[in-house]
C-alpha cells in the first residue's frame, strides 16, 4: 500500500457545490458524516451527495473515505495509512461481490431459471 499520493499538478479549485459536500466531511473517523447529513446541510438529494463525493475522489484526488458498517456507516477524510489500507480493502471487499453478483447475473437463463428454483409467487 502506498502512501498517501501528493498531487504534483497544479491545483485544481473546486466547483462550490464540491466545496460545499467537502466541508461536510469531517478529518475524524470518530465521527462519520452520512449521505443524509450531507444532503440536509446542503440542499442536495442523497443520490447526488454520492455523485459529488464520488467525483471528489476520482477527479479531484481528495482521500476519503466511506464505511458502510451497521451502525456506524459514513464519510470521513482519510488521514494516515491505516485509515487508506482500511478504506481500500472495505472497497475491495465490496467490489468483489459486485462483481460476484454481475458474474452470476451474466450466466442466468431467462427461459430456465425457474425450472432450478423451488418457489411460489
């Protein structure tokens, strides 16, 4: 795991609404700030919440990170190495059963299906 990337480019500003979903996030992973939250504070819908943090991360490079954990689920800004190894493999963990699911979903047979499961509707 690499640590944490310096941008050597120039920097980029922020379009304000990416600035507005940014200072919602806070730095400590004590408190998590969730979709719902950040979309109350800033007037967006969740979907877009997700959109913005989204491209935050991708094309902006801005580390964050998402924990989906019952109970304790939310955004935080990643700030040391044990929080990006924590981040990257709870991602990678996700991404593997997305792919599980869009693997199985690609060798299902419309037509037969039904003849392999024992159900009532």
């Amino acid at each position: 795991m690499g640590a944490l990337k310096e941008n050597k480019n120039t920097r980029q500003v922020l379009p304000d609404i990416y600035k507005r979903v940014l200072r919602q996030i806070p730095t400590n992973s004590d408190r998590l700030a969730t979709t719902t939250e950040i979309a109350k504070a800033t007037n967006l819908r969740p979907v877009h919440v997700r959109y913005y943090i989204s491209r935050l991360i991708t094309e902006y490079n801005v580390p964050i990170a998402t924990s989906n954990r019952q109970g304790n689920s939310g955004y935080h800004i990643i700030t040391n190495e044990m929080e990006l190894h924590d981040t990257v493999r709870n991602l990678k963990g996700r991404a593997d059963k997305i792919t599980k699911r869009y693997e199985a979903l690609q060798n299902i047979d419309l037509n037969t299906w039904q003849d392999q499961v024992d159900y009532e509707l």
